[in-house]
C-alpha cells in the first residue's frame, strides 16, 4: 500500500530463479495451455515424448476459478495438490469451482493452505516443535500439571 516491497516474495531465492539455472537439463518440460491441453488424457499428450519414463510428473495447472483444466488428465493423478491461501474469502463461485474439482478426483485431493500465521497453525496443530527457554517449559508443564515430563519432540 505504501509501496514497500512484499516481505513474503524473495527475488534472490533459487526457486525464483530460471530453471535453466537450477535443474538438470532435460529434467523440465513445459507445454501450453491451448486446445490439445484441455483434450489431454496424460502427461505423454502434454509433452509429446512416449519414449521416457520418468519417476515423477508435477504438473502445474492455473487457477482452477478461472481456467478449464482437463478433466481425464486430473482424473488419471494419483495425487491432486490445491494450494490455497488462508486468509482468501470464499465465495460461492470457489465453492462451485472446488465440487466440480472434487466430482473428478474426489479421494486423490490434498490441500496445502499457504500463509497460515503461526499461532493460528498451532491453535490447530498443536504447539510446533521448536526451540523453547528452560522458563517457559517449566510454566507450561506446571499450567498442564506435568510436574516430572522431560519429553520433547
């Protein structure tokens, strides 16, 4: 709003960076969004390429509010990856979008919510595990009546 640069986007990291950069050669392909893209059954029909086997595909589809995916294409993942943000408003447009998501992969979806605060994750989770003051362990086990626990993870 001030014009300050977004704390969260780091320019320098190597995952901003041009594949060319920091993957293998040949280990990336990339493939456009037009006709044969809504009409793909496989990642083969994407790529063009029936002669390699790889270990894993990651596809990377555009927001599924706003752009057709391929249907078969979903249908045939053996896993389905939703990255959402957490403090995103939901409409009923997104519900709509996300049933006719879930009508075509409905047990191989996962979501993964992104920019979740820290204390919102552990009301959730439970406290995170990570480095506490002798103090502060010592108060809290006393508020848990655990007088005598020395387990950490």
């Amino acid at each position: 709003m001030l014009g300050y640069p977004d704390p969260r986007v780091n320019f320098n990291s190597p995952f901003s960076r041009n594949p060319d950069s920091s993957l293998a050669a040949g280990s990336y392909l990339s493939y456009n969004s037009d006709g044969q893209y809504l009409k793909a059954a496989s990642y083969t029909d994407l790529t063009g390429i029936q002669s390699a086997k790889p270990d894993y595909v990651i596809i990377e589809m555009p927001a599924i509010l706003h752009h057709n995916y391929p249907a078969e294409l979903v249908s045939q993942a053996d896993l389905c990856l939703l990255i959402c943000r957490s403090n995103r408003i939901w409409n009923d447009a997104d519900q709509k979008a996300l049933n006719a998501f879930m009508s075509v992969a409905p047990e191989k979806t996962n979501f993964i919510i992104n920019g979740v605060a820290l204390q919102e994750a552990e009301s959730v989770l439970g406290e995170l595990p990570r480095k506490r003051g002798v103090l502060r362990r010592k108060i809290k086990n006393l508020f848990r009546f655990q007088f005598f626990s020395n387990s950490e993870i």
